[in-house]
C-alpha cells in the first residue's frame, strides 16, 4: 500500500477500505506517512466526504491508535455523556451524579478544551481539593464504587486525534463533517461505554452555528456509534444564548449545585431532564422518557442527585461541603453590575460574545497554557425574551479589579440586541437523531 494511491483515491471520490485507513492512521502516528501526505488526504475528505461505513473505519482506527479502556469489570450498562461545547455548559456537573444516583454508571473522561470559556474539568477544578487527573485504575475503581466520575482524558487516549487535530488546525480542516465526528466519536469509542448520549449545540454560542449543521453532526456520530456497537442518541439543542445564568467556571458550580437542589434556571433543568432521560433509557434504567424524567425529578427532589455530586468530588479529593455552603468556592473580590441602555426586550445575544467577555476576564483560556481564575465570570440576568427598561440590571460582572470587570461591560453590552418587539422564542431542544 502506497500513501499516494490513497490519496488519489479519495481524491477521485471513491471509498477507502478499513485496511487502508488503519493503514494511514497507524503510519502517520508512527511517522511513517508524511505530514504532506495526510494534509493532502484531509484535504481530499474535506471535498469529498467520506461514507458512514468509513467514517466508523476511520473511527475505529483512531480509538486503536492508544489505549482502550475496558470498563467489563463495572456492572451494568455504562452510559456516557458528550457535549459539542457552548457557554454557561454545566450540564455535566449536574447530569453526572445525576444519572448515576438513579443507578445508571456514568464514566466521563473530557477533554480540556480551548474555547471561550473553561472545560467541565476546569469549572470541577475551582471546587478546593479537586483532582481530574487521575489514572485509569483509579478511574475505574472510582465509577465501580461511587457510580461516576469526570476526569481527565489519559494521555495515551486516541494519540490518532492529537496528530491528526493539529494538522487540520493548520490545513483548514477543521469544519468536515466526518473528520469532526471521527475525532470526537474516537475517544469515546476509545472511553468505553456501552452508551453514549450527544449534546449538539447549535446557535450562536456554538461551534456549529445553524441546525442543518449541527444536524448532519449528530447524524455522523450517531451513526458512528451504532456501526461499532455503541448504542448512540444525540440531542440537538439551542446555544443561541448561555445555558443558565453563569458563566465562569466557580459561578457554573454554584449553578449546577443549585440545580440539584432542585432551585436551578429553567432551560438547564430542562436540558438535564431530556438528556438523563435518554441516559437511563439507554441504561435499561427506565422504558420510556417519561419515566425516566419522573425518576429525575425524584432525585432533585428527595437530594440523592446532590448526595451523589458530594460523593464524586470526595472521591476526586474535593471539598464536599461546597454543595452546602458555596461560599466555600473561590469568588471574585469585584463585582459591577452592566445597566441597560434602552427600554424594550432582550431580542437575540450573541453568546459566543458573552463567552469572549468572560475568557477575557480569566474565566477561559485563549491559548493552551493561559491560567483560569475560577473566580471570576459574569452572571446573565436578562435573557432573550426578556421585557427590559432602561437602568436594569442585564448582567453582573465578577472579576479580580474594578478596571477589569468596567472593561469587560463593553463587550457585554455588545452581546445583547435590544428592540421594541418580543422575539419569537426558540425550542429548546430541535430534534432527536437515534
Ligand atoms: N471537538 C473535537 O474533539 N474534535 C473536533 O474535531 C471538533 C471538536
């Protein structure tokens, strides 16, 4: 097998065999296919698309590329969870102990993305203790015994998707649609679960910003899933403004602890009981989403979803009790209030920009070894739909000095579009993909 006869072949539209992908991907990971050469062939499948069967093929070589965890020895069906990232996502904080408390194990290793706004491990890491760096023997004890845990992703999980992400970060291509679904679907192949549950988002905090996009992702992953084995359902639901009210990474803990108190905003909630619902479905927890959304609610109710979030973050070396005084979370020495300038109603925001004005603040990262502070972040008051006049209270800036948090209100402000006409409110959820 030769490198360029690949190439050609994908070029000239055809399909690649599993043989052949095993064969680029294992090369280009040893050394032995050339950067130019898999730029190339990424550039052919940019254009040319790859089939369902080969973007499983291509998957699967990728999870082989490091190590793949074995999670037998945990009984019952374990489900993972994945969300293509948006701003103000906790919905991992919660749904993890969530989903685990009604007897479905959860097994979560993340990534630490580069985005707007801090990773679930980064938001976990701002409770005092925390560790997400754990090895996989612990990993593993850890789900037997407790029934979930986040952590992070193993250095040697999908080493393929390290190589392969940093050429098309440079060769702009990035945005396909298979090699964006291989590179996620991979390292929860590589994860273990028997399940996975997908969050896509799309809107204008998302990476994929319009439906059909988001749509056609959750079509290829979920496709992926079900070709090697893994029984896969995605979500496609709205990032057209932040989840809840707080971004920033101890704010978003505060938020996803009062969610499982049962006190949390409504469209987290309402994201936590769809996705849980086709977690335990998938678990054989339940039979139906109703079902499983009255055992969720039964959870919120009576704590044992916050009991269990107590007993992952001790697991994980973290202090328990923030989930009883949260004001043992780090938080910021300033906060300023951002005041509307006109009388009317939120009609849109740009989350992505509320994201910036948070990363800006400390709350993210814009390159890969930035320092976050936990602390700092805003709280989104008003939200699209929102009836507003002028002098209100739209958002509350949390940061480390005065200078900083009057600098961030600019672009805060920049994120809303007031007008005098109600919008037209958007789903919550737009489909469901199986
Ligand atoms: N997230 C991933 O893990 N991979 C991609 O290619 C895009 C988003």
């Amino acid at each position: 097998m030769r490198p360029y006869d690949l190439i050609r072949k994908k070029r000239d539209g055809a399909e690649l065999t599993a043989e052949e992908l095993a064969f680029l991907v294992d090369g280009f990971v040893r050394g032995e296919v050339a950067d130019y050469q898999v730029s190339a062939w990424l550039m052919a499948v940019y254009f040319r698309g790859m089939t369902d069967r080969e973007t499983a093929e291509l998957t699967l070589a990728m999870a082989r590329s490091g190590r793949m965890l074995d999670l037998s020895g945990i009984p019952g069906v374990k489900v993972d969870k994945h969300s293509s990232g948006g701003v103000g996502d906790k919905t991992s904080l919660v749904l993890v102990p969530l989903v685990a408390s009604c007897g479905v194990p959860v097994p979560k290793m993340s990534g630490r993305g580069l985005g707007h706004t801090g990773g679930t491990l980064d938001k976990l890491e701002s409770i005092p203790g925390l560790r997400t760096e754990v090895d996989v023997d612990a990993f593993l004890d850890q789900v037997r015994r407790v029934g979930c845990a986040i952590v992070g992703q193993t250095a040697d999980l999908v080493p393929a998707d390290k190589k392969l992400y940093a050429l098309r970060d440079v060769t702009a291509t990035v945005d396909s649609v298979p090699l964006i679904a291989s590179s996620i679907m991979s390292k929860k192949i590589a994860g273990g679960a028997d399940a996975i549950v997908l969050d896509v988002k799309t809107g204008s905090g998302a990476f994929l910003k319009d439906v059909e996009g988001a749509r056609a992702l959750a079509r290829a992953m979920v496709a992926i899933g079900n070709r090697l084995g893994r029984q896969t359902v995605a979500l496609i639901t709205d990032m057209d403004q932040p989840l809840g009210h707080a971004v920033g990474n101890a704010l978003e803990v505060r938020e996803a602890v009062a969610t499982l108190r049962g006190e949390g905003p409504g469209d987290l909630t309402e994201l936590c009981l769809a996705l849980g619902a086709e977690m335990l479905r998938l678990g054989g927890r339940v039979r139906d989403e109703d079902e499983g959304r009255r055992l969720l609610l039964e959870r919120l109710r009576d704590g044992g979803g916050l009991r269990k979030f107590q007993e992952m973050v001790r697991a994980q070396g973290g202090d328990p009790a923030v989930a009883e005084e949260p004001d043992r979370l780090p938080s910021a020495p300033v906060t300023v209030e951002v005041h509307c300038p006109e009388e009317g109603y939120v009609q849109a925001m740009d989350a992505e920009a509320v994201g910036r004005a948070a990363m800006v603040l400390g709350a993210g990262r814009a390159r890969k070894d930035d320092r976050i502070d936990p602390s700092v972040g805003l709280v989104v008051l008003a939200k699209t739909g929102t009836r507003v006049s002028r002098g209100d209270v739209l958002a509350l800036v949390h940061a480390r000095t005065r200078e900083e948090a009057e600098a961030a209100v600019p672009g805060v402000l920049q994120a809303y579009r007031i007008g005098a006409t109600a919008p037209r409110p958007r789903p919550l959820v737009y489909g469901r993909v199986v």
